[in-house]
C-alpha cells in the first residue's frame, strides 16, 4: 500500500505527547519526515528514525518560527506540510483571569499559530502543495464553564485559519482546522483534577458522548493525516469537528 504522506516533509509543533505525538507517529507510520519542536525535550524519546528530527523553543518567540522552518529546509530539503498543536489551558472564568495569563494564553495559542504560519508561508508556497493544520477546539463554537481564555483563543484560531486559507490558497495552500472535542490528554486530565470529584466527572464524560466514549490522541492523528495528504487537495478553510457527537446532540432532559 502506498504511504500517504511518503515524502512529505513536516513541522508538528507540541509533538511530544498527547495529540501532537500521536500525530508525529501517525505521519511517520505514512513515510513523513517529521520536525518535531516543543519547549522541552520529549520524556518519552521519538522513534529512533532518520526521518524524525527535534528543536526545542517557545512557539511564541518568532525567531523559534523562522528556526523551525530553517532546520525543516536544512534537514529535509523543504516543507509541505505545517501542523499547529501547541497550546495551553487556563481553568478559570474571566473573573478570575489575570491580565498575564490572558496575554501568555494568547501568546501560546494564537500568536504562535501566527508565527510558524507566517514563517512557513515561502517555503509550503515553493513545495506546490502546502498543507496547514491547525488544531482549534469544539470550545471555539460553544463554551466549556471555567474555560473561557481558552475558547477566546480557539476562536481566534478559527478565523484566522480561514483567513489564512482564503489569502494563499492562490499559492496552493492548504489551511484547515481539526476541532477536537473532549481528548484523552494530560490536558484533560489538568482541567479534570481541577474539579471536586475527578473521578465521577470523567465518567460522566464518557457517558455524555453519544459515541460512548472520550477521544484518543489517534483519532485527532487520522483525521490530521487526511489534512496534510493529497487526499485533501480540494478540501480548505474547513473546521472539521471530531468530538463523539458532543455538539450535534440536543440536551437531554
């Protein structure tokens, strides 16, 4: 069977774990070669491959953009495909949110997506066939109660990939976002724990997804390797939502 990402060269920005390593190991398993870059080293290493390739940075910092997008050129010859994972939560409403952490949260969440996407936009233009992939978040359609910094910045995320889709599609860009609803992440468990009862609420999460269950890290991957394939080549400034059903069920009474 032909590898679906077989010689696409690519950049996953929080590629050490939860959605993001389940991406790096999904494009890898497709013949990808893969930049992987994350604040820290990973705790578990990537696959020993040639084909896999690690930069530490902070998404936020533009020359980290223009680093990533140097060393994807350097080490694989070029860039095709981009993936924006990287991000960060606050568990708090408005009332509780300090100015530093709106400004930090927007800097992870949105400004980095800016940045590696404004960095990258030369490089997936000369490959004839750029792919981007943002990850927002069904939170950027409805809200999660205590979350609300969080579905600001996937908003954002949401129109600006639009935005982003219409601008370059001209040059053969793609730009398309994944929406993931509740994912079986560290992040998850963060917002979790901060709940009286962490145990009772996660089942209750399982319980409320039509499909019977929470997601898995593969299942964003799959769906992110669609995205970045020629599979998609028609297929841009869409928002796919892939949350269980979550959001096509009316409340129950």
């Amino acid at each position: 069977m032909h590898a679906r990402l077989a010689n696409k060269r690519c950049i996953v920005s929080g590629g050490t774990k939860g959605i993001g390593r389940a991406i790096v190991e999904r494009f890898l398993e497709e013949g990808a070669s893969v930049l992987v870059t994350a604040r820290s080293e990973p705790a578990t290493p990537l696959p020993d491959t040639d084909r896999v390739a690690f930069l530490a940075g902070d998404t936020a910092d533009p020359s980290h953009a223009d680093a990533l997008v140097a060393r994807a050129q350097e080490r694989f010859g070029g860039l095709d495909v981009v993936v924006n994972n990287a991000g960060m939560q606050i568990e708090k409403t408005i009332a509780d949110t300090s100015i530093e952490e709106w400004d930090r949260i927007f800097d992870v969440n949105v400004k980095g997506v800016f940045l590696l996407c404004r960095a990258a936009l030369p490089a997936l233009a000369a490959s004839g066939s750029g792919a981007i992939v943002n990850i927002g978040s069904y939170d950027g359609f409805v809200a999660d109660p205590g979350l609300a910094a969080y579905c600001a910045t996937k908003g954002a995320v949401h129109a600006l990939s639009r935005a982003i889709a219409v601008d370059h599609g001209g040059q053969n860009i793609r730009c398309n976002v994944i929406c993931p609803g509740w994912i079986k992440t560290e992040m998850m468990d963060a917002f979790l724990n901060s709940l009286p009862d962490p145990e009772k609420a996660a089942g209750k999460l399982d319980a409320n997804q039509p499909i019977g269950r929470v997601g898995q890290p593969r299942d964003i991957a799959n769906m992110a390797l669609w995205l970045a394939s020629d599979e998609a080549a028609f297929t841009t400034g869409q928002l796919f939502v892939c949350d269980g059903g979550l959001t096509a069920r009316a409340p129950q009474p």
